[in-house]
C-alpha cells in the first residue's frame, strides 16, 4: 500500500463527518458546476462528478435537483475557490481550500483563526509546493481484479490503486481527471464517487500537547461555512 492509501485510512476517521456540512459543501460544487459547463450533466463532466459524489452522500434527489435548478438561475451568487497557506504552531503547514461569495470575509475569517491560534497566514505558494495534488475515484470492486485494473489504467494517469471495503479507489495526479473520467465512463464502469485531495510529501510527529495545539486551529477553521477542505502536514 502507497501514501495515498494512508493518508485515505487516517483521514476517514476524523473530518467531514457531519452530513449538514457534507451536503452544503456539494451544494457550492454544484453551483460551480453549472455556473461553469451548465445544468446538463450530459455535456458537463464537472457536474457528473458532483452528482456522483452527492449520491455516494446519500444527499435526497430533489435536494441535487433544487441545487441545479437554483445554479442554473443568473441571480444566484457564483462562488470562487480560494486557497490559503500557512503554519500552525510547531511548524505544521496548512492549506486551506474555500470557496466563497464574499472573498473579503473569508480572508477576514482565516486570518482571524490563525491569530487566535499561534498560527501564522502565509502568501501564495508559501506551503501549496509540500503537498501533492491529486485526483481520485471510487469504483465498485465487484467482480474486478485490482491488478489487472491497475495496469490497464497505468496509461490514463493512474499511480495508486487498492481496495477497501466500499469499493476500489483509485488515485493519480490533478492533471488526470478527464482522461480517467472518460476511460472509465467509456467502459461503462461506474464512478461511485470522485474528487481531489491534496497529500502532504512529509509528515511531522508531534507531542499530545503539541497535538492539541495545531487541532484547536484547525478545529476552528474547519467549522468556518466557506471552508471546503483542509490538510496538514501533522502526523495523524
């Protein structure tokens, strides 16, 4: 098993637990979505994959459908994604992605969690270079050998392939997304769900102190409603 497959295992314990913040966050994807390619998700792969990935959420139908058709409307605020960088205390690298209607808030707002918490807000590309930026997709393993699969999709960027007990996931560079996409949907395999993580290259081990130091910042920025993901470079 690779980076990816333990970075995968120690975060599905932890964040994004809550199915409220889990739905709100697809509901600014799928307004992106459509403001980007349009409400059809035939002719927009950006809004397949949201779509996926609010079905593997469990999130209602008529909610997707209210959320297209509200995006669809040109009153509807777009939203822009934002990255921020910094450091927690005790030297921990964190990268922040947001996507926000009010981009002087959410500065605001990240610069404010930082402060409170001994942490320090960066400038653009400060920490991004410590991470890897990935894509990823989540497929049914039913009848499907892991091997076989990984050197049949060597070819369309993927770099990391394993199972798990929802499934086979897959994982390759930012840059694959499409070609992967479309090779899977070629072949008529189902996507259970897709999306794009960002891998620390090095990892910190810390004290429990220093443990609940850097968790108190995050914790923080996490339950601020513009904030989509967050990574660190702190050991889990």
């Amino acid at each position: 098993m690779g980076r990816a497959f333990e970075f995968r295992k120690a975060r599905k314990m932890k964040r994004w637990s809550a199915m409220a913040k889990t739905f709100t966050r697809i509901g600014k994807d799928i307004v992106m979505a459509v403001k980007e390619g349009g409400g059809n998700p035939e002719s927009n792969a950006r809004l397949r994959a949201v779509i996926q990935n609010a079905k593997a959420a469990n999130m209602p139908k008529d909610n997707v459908e209210r959320a297209i058709k509200k995006a669809s409307d040109k009153d509807t605020a777009n939203f822009k994604e934002v990255l921020f960088e910094g450091y927690a205390p005790h030297g921990i690298a964190i990268l922040i992605e947001t996507a926000t209607d009010n981009n002087n808030r959410t500065v605001a707002n990240i610069r404010s969690y930082f402060n409170k918490c001994n942490g320090t807000l960066g400038t653009q590309g400060s920490v991004e270079f410590m991470f890897d930026h990935t894509c990823n997709f989540r497929i049914p393993a039913e009848g499907r050998d892991v091997e076989e699969l990984e050197l049949e999709m060597i070819d369309f960027g993927v770099e990391e392939i394993f199972a798990d007990e929802d499934g086979i996931v897959m994982y390759a560079p930012f840059e694959s997304f499409g070609a992967i996409q479309k090779e899977l949907e070629h072949r008529g395999i189902e996507i259970l769900s897709s999306g794009f993580e960002r891998i620390p290259q090095v990892t910190k081990e810390l004290t429990e102190d220093q443990v609940a130091d850097v968790e108190k910042l995050l914790e923080k920025i996490e339950e601020d409603d513009d904030v989509m993901n967050v990574y660190h470079t702190m050991q889990e």
